[in-house]
C-alpha cells in the first residue's frame, strides 16, 4: 500500500458560496459574475505569479441564513467558521479582500 502523500495545488483555495443564500438574494446573477470576476483579475488578493485563479465552489446551507446577503467563505477563513456577508455585486472585491487576509500571517 502506498504512503499517503501532501500534494500542494498550483490554484488558490476555493471560495464557498452557499447556493441558498444566492438564490435567496435580490440579484445573484450579479453577484455570481462580479465573484467570479474579481477571482480571474490578476490583481486579486492571494492571486500570486503562476497560481491559477480560486474556483467558485456552490455548497449547501452554512446555517447562517442572512437576510439579503449571502455567505462567503474560503481558504483559512473557511477553517475558523468564519463567514463573509455579501450583500450586492459592489461589495464583493472587499469581501474577498477579507477572506484573503490573514490576521495572523506575518508581514
């Protein structure tokens, strides 16, 4: 039987987006593109030399259930229970802006 392996991959961690809440939400068609375009823009956070853009990964229900907003979540943030709320299509480069910062990474 072979040794488990760590395999590190060349693109970001997913940012999870709870497919309730989106469809819940006052325009999460907007919401959606402006998420996915904010990911391929070479200037977004966490977006580093030759690492592919963080996918868009829909999931069940995180529980929160916010009015009007939808919940976002990835990478470390993701590991803490940490959730971002996004209420309309302009919010959403800082609201990833936030699930890329990690407090407790130097420098």
């Amino acid at each position: 039987m072979a040794l488990p392996a760590l395999v590190r991959p060349r693109r970001a961690a997913p940012v999870l987006v709870c497919r309730k809440c989106l469809k819940r939400s006052d325009d999460p068609k907007e919401i959606r593109k402006a998420i996915k375009h904010a990911l391929k823009s070479h200037d977004s956070p966490g977006h580093g030399a030759g690492e592919k853009p963080a996918r868009i990964v829909m999931t069940s229900c995180f529980g929160l259930c916010p009015k009007r907003a939808v919940a976002v979540t990835g990478g470390v943030r993701a590991a803490r229970g940490e959730y971002v709320l996004v209420s309309a299509a302009k919010d959403v480069p800082s609201a990833l802006a936030l699930l890329r910062d990690d407090p407790n990474r130097p420098g």
